[in-house]
C-alpha cells in the first residue's frame, strides 16, 4: 500500500501565493509571449529581465505549477482560452507578461 504524503504548510502557502500572483499577472498584462528557454544561461535570463523590468515580467516556475494555477484561475474567472496556455508548457518554456509588444523588447531576445 502507498503511503500519500502530506503537502506541508509552508509549500501550501508558498503554492497560494504563487497562485495570486499568476492570477495577477494573467489579469492585469494584455498579451503573453511563450518562449523557449533552452540553452540560455542564467545570466543572459538575468541581462533580458533587467533590460525588459519597466514593460514586462518574465514568469519562471515549474510547468506544473503554471498548469495548476492556469486551470483554476480559468475556473475561477469561467474564461476557457487560459486552458489553451497549458499545451504550451512543455520543456523550458517561460511566460513573459507584457503591456505593449514593441520592437524594443524584441531587441533584447
């Protein structure tokens, strides 16, 4: 017989915050890019965070995590096109949130 851990507190609240803050992020920013994030360096993340803080925020968390808080923030707010966003998360990919596409964040990519 498996024995079924119980998820701790500390990850249960880490998990609902992270949760709300997605669930911002998904209300608030008009247009989400996926991108790929296989092999790029911490770094060169770093230095593309940094050029893109003032129109955008790049989202990076396990896929399973992502793919909870999109399925309830769906079934919260009764808007099914999040649920598309799910087939996206395979391998690195990464979430960036941002106000307005410019050709100055595609610049920094």
């Amino acid at each position: 017989m498996a024995v079924v851990k119980k998820p701790s507190k500390a990850k249960a609240v880490k998990e609902g915050s992270y949760d709300q803050k997605l669930h911002r992020l998904l209300d608030e920013y008009s247009q989400i890019l996926v991108v790929s994030a296989d092999n790029v360096g911490s770094r060169q993340l770093q230095n593309i965070r940094m050029a893109l803080r003032d129109d955008s925020v790049i989202l990076m968390v396990k896929n399973t995590m992502i793919k909870r808080s999109v399925r309830l923030h769906a079934e919260n707010t009764g808007n099914s096109a999040f649920l598309s966003l799910s087939t996206l998360l395979v391998g690195r990919i990464r979430f960036l949130h941002i106000h307005g596409f410019t050709y100055f964040s595609l610049s920094y990519m």
